[in-house]
C-alpha cells in the first residue's frame, strides 16, 4: 500500500513502503520526550508523519506504519519478515516519486469546535520557565513565580492555549492549539489580550475560531488528540 491511497484507509491500517524524507523536525513534549515530524513521499503519494525514530531529511527508507485520523502516518519500529524497519534503503530516482519528490503543501481542511471554557490564558517566568501566578495587590498587579518569587513584568511570558474539537470530514478528533499556531491565524493575539483583557480576548478568539473551517496541518499527540502547528483561512 503506498501514500497516494491514504484517503482509502481507516485510521489503524497497516502499511509498508518505500519512502524519500521530504522535511523532519525534532519536538518535545511537555514532560521533555523527544519525537518528530514531518512529511515524506513515495512513489504515489505525499503524506505527514510522526515517530519516535531519528529519521534524515533527504534519506531514503523502507518503513512500517499506521494511518492516523487526520490521515497521517505514525512510523513505528517493527520487525517484518526478519527485517527491521524503518531501514535506510538505497536512493529511488526523482523521476519514480510523487510530484519527482519535491514537497507539496499538504495542510488538510478542518471545522474547529471550540468553547469559552477551552481556552487558557497562561503566564509563565521566563528565567526558569515555571508557571507565573498574577495577584492583585494594594500597589497594583504583581507577578509571582514559583521560583523566582515576585518578578518584573518584563520577564513574564504569556500563552494561550486553545483545547476543542476538529472534525475531518466524517471523523473527530480533540484537538490542542498552542501559542504559536495560534498567533498564525490571529497575530495581534497579545495586544488583544493587553488591550480589552482576558476575557473579551478569548470571546474574540472563539468568534474567529468556532464553527469556521480552516486549513491545518498537525499530528496525532497523546491520547489522541489532534496538535495542530500550522493553520490558514481557507
């Protein structure tokens, strides 16, 4: 089975093929796990990836995987017929690749369902990287780390991470929006947040968000839940 017929399969099938690195990049999870993404071709077809194996962007590999919901692969270590893969295989000719193995822009449209209570507001020290507790005081607005103790309001980070529901065409998933991705689809995110406050900010964020249906691109983290790292109006 090859990448091209993805859109046939249900999330959980089994596939093996042979594969060119198109781009990989190293991530981290909140408890300090290393994984990666990417994306990758083959000879029908170009499609996402995660995994737990180091793979090398421009290499070539026979790989073992598992369709995700969002049409994805999970590249999984596994001994096949006396072979282990992902194995490193010799290079296939340009002209035997999808699209001649030059990457394609592969976000997937997605209807994001989201609620007032599934947005967080989130202030964190930016020496230590702990989280940073607001507090109102007589002289005013104090920030007070974990830490660190009270610091400067220069040295406070502040994120906002968006949790709901993304439906691709038939299927669901729940899905985590963090910081960054968010900032994509509303850059002036923090000046809205210093401008009408924390509450006005996240029903503007849910107006912008809710029910529309966007171009993402992402994996499947823990528990299943859908990360999305890149989104675009469509």
């Amino acid at each position: 089975m090859v990448l091209g017929k993805l859109n046939e399969l249900h999330p959980g099938a089994q596939i093996i093929t042979k594969v060119k690195i198109l781009d990989i990049r190293e991530r981290e999870t909140d408890e300090g796990s290393i994984f990666y993404t990417g994306s990758m071709v083959d000879k029908d077809g170009i499609a996402n990836f995660i995994t737990n194996v180091p793979l090398e962007k421009g290499k070539y590999y026979k790989i073992f995987g598992r369709v995700t919901d969002d049409k994805s692969i999970r590249i999984i270590e596994r001994d096949i017929k006396g072979e282990h893969l992902p194995k490193e295989i010799p290079p296939i000719p340009d002209e035997e690749l999808f699209n001649r193995g030059q990457p394609l822009d592969i976000k997937i449209p997605g209807i994001l369902e989201i609620s007032l209570q599934n947005i967080y507001v989130n202030y964190y020290c930016k020496t230590c990287k702990s989280i940073v507790e607001p507090k109102i005081k007589p002289r005013g607005l104090v920030y007070i780390c974990k830490n660190c103790e009270e610091i400067s309001p220069d040295d406070v980070d502040v994120k906002i991470k968006v949790f709901g529901k993304i439906h691709f065409g038939t299927s669901s998933n729940r899905f985590y929006m963090p910081h960054n991705t968010l900032e994509k689809i509303i850059p002036n995110v923090i000046d809205l947040l210093e401008e009408y406050g924390i509450d006005d900010t996240i029903r503007r964020i849910v107006y912008k968000l809710h029910a529309k249906t966007f171009l993402v691109r992402g994996f499947e983290g823990k528990e299943g839940n859908y990360i999305i790292t890149d989104i675009e109006d469509i």
